[in-house]
C-alpha cells in the first residue's frame, strides 16, 4: 500500500515542546519497517515551531508571525535532522519536501509537487513533508497538517491515510468534557452533528483540532482515500492499522 501518516506536535513533543526522543525513535522504527515489508511511506510531520520554541527557550507558542517564522526555522532543522538520523539507522533515505497553500492551489506547481513525490517514491526514499511556516503567512498557508496530509494523501494516489494524534479517535462528544463519550469506530458518512460536537485546537503545542481532522476526512475519502484516525502515543498501533486491526476510528472512502 502506499500510505501517508501524519504525526503532530502531540505526538513528537513533550508538553516542555521538546523532542520526545523516545516516541519518535520508536514512530521512525516503526514506519521504516512497514517501509520494509513493501509499502511505500510517505510522512507529513508537525512540530517545526514547536521544536522551535523549545530550543529557543520560549516560555510558550509565539502569537506574532516573525517569532513563529523564527521557531520555524531553528525547529525545522532540528526535525530533519533527527529524522535523517534515525531513518539512517534503518536504512532509509529522507527528503524534506515544505510547501504552502500558492504551491499546492497553483496547478503547475501542484503538479511539479506530484512529480517530484512520485519520484522520490519510485526511488525508494520516504518524502517528510511539512508546511513552510519559515515563509508562509495568513494569506498563502494551507493552515493546519491534517489538511496538507489530505491533500498529499489524494495528491500521492494513497491508499491510506492515517492520522496519529493525542486522542483515540472520534467520540460522540468531546471526551475532555464528556466523560461519557463513546468512541466512533467506523464513519460512512461525516453528519452535521459530527461537525457541531467537534471542538476547537486540541493541544497548547498544536494547531488542530477535531474540525480539522473532520475536514481532513471529507477530503480524502470523498477522493477514494479512507482515513484512520489513532492515538500516537503508541507508534506501533501503525502495523495494526496497515494490517486491517481495528484502532481508532476508520473513515470510510466513497469509491473512486
């Protein structure tokens, strides 16, 4: 299968914004192995300004955009390089691929974008794709990763989509306020209601929130694209997922 994963700052980061060495030395192992078995990963990665914020020693998120260009910037390169490092581990080749809303709304960029992934696949190499906060601004950013992930994930042809965040899935309410919330374990279709009960971001660190990862769905699947969306606090949920295991909550694709 070709398959896009999508980690977030959640997932990669202490509540500190630090790098959780631990989680993402075992997310890298993991996605290379699926990578071995003969599937073809593709990874699109939060945690730029978040990294950012950490190695600078911010006391918390930047709100204006030159401080957060700035977080980018720093965080982004601590971000491929320890994912070159441990991919190196397993002998996997990386490439940073950062893009923005002008590069993925222009056809011939979108398409130049297209090319490119489906080389580096042919190739072998596992594309880690972010958005360029570094450059972007209120006016060219696609906005948040599980958004990028969907439009990679029908850009790339994927077979697959998943979504690894700091929550199990979708709930019938917001199990941060509802204790009795119950976990959705397959959607055929997303309701209106789904879409009401849906909160706002999900943590301090990240930009999304279940809204997004709704909006994420209804892209992928409406381009034949189902879409899982799990916890990452366990990376190796991900070989369950790729092999059919029930985890989290699974969209649904219409047909293509």
């Amino acid at each position: 299968m070709r398959i896009v994963v999508k980690v977030g700052t959640s997932t990669l980061a202490h509540g500190t914004g630090r790098l959780n060495i631990r989680r993402v030395e075992i997310l890298c192992k993991t996605l290379a192995d699926i990578q071995n078995a003969g599937h073809q990963v593709v990874l699109v990665s939060s945690g730029a300004i978040g990294m950012g914020v950490g190695k600078l020693l911010l006391k918390s998120r930047p709100a204006d955009i030159a401080t957060k260009q700035a977080a980018a910037a720093v965080g982004q390169c601590e971000l491929m390089y320890t994912y070159d490092k441990l991919f190196t581990d397993y002998n996997h080749t990386v490439a940073q691929v950062l893009l923005t809303a002008e590069d993925v709304n222009d056809p011939e960029r979108r398409h130049n974008i297209e090319r490119t992934l489906e080389r580096l696949l042919d190739l072998g190499a596992i594309p880690i794709i972010n958005e360029n906060d570094t450059v972007s601004t209120a006016e060219i950013k696609v906005g948040d990763n599980d958004t990028l992930s969907a439009i990679v994930a029908v850009s790339v042809g994927a077979d697959l989509l998943i979504l690894l965040s700091d929550i199990n899935g979708l709930y019938t309410a917001d199990p941060h306020t509802h204790p009795d919330a119950k976990l959705i374990p397959v959607v055929e279709h997303i309701t209106p209601e789904m879409e009401a009960s849906a909160g706002g971001a999900g943590t301090r660190q990240g930009t999304g929130g279940m809204i997004t990862k709704l909006g994420a769905a209804k892209m992928a699947t409406s381009h034949g694209v189902p879409m899982v969306i799990a916890n990452g606090e366990d990376p190796t949920r991900l070989y369950d997922i790729v092999e059919g295991v029930p985890v989290g909550t699974l969209f649904l694709a219409k047909e293509k």
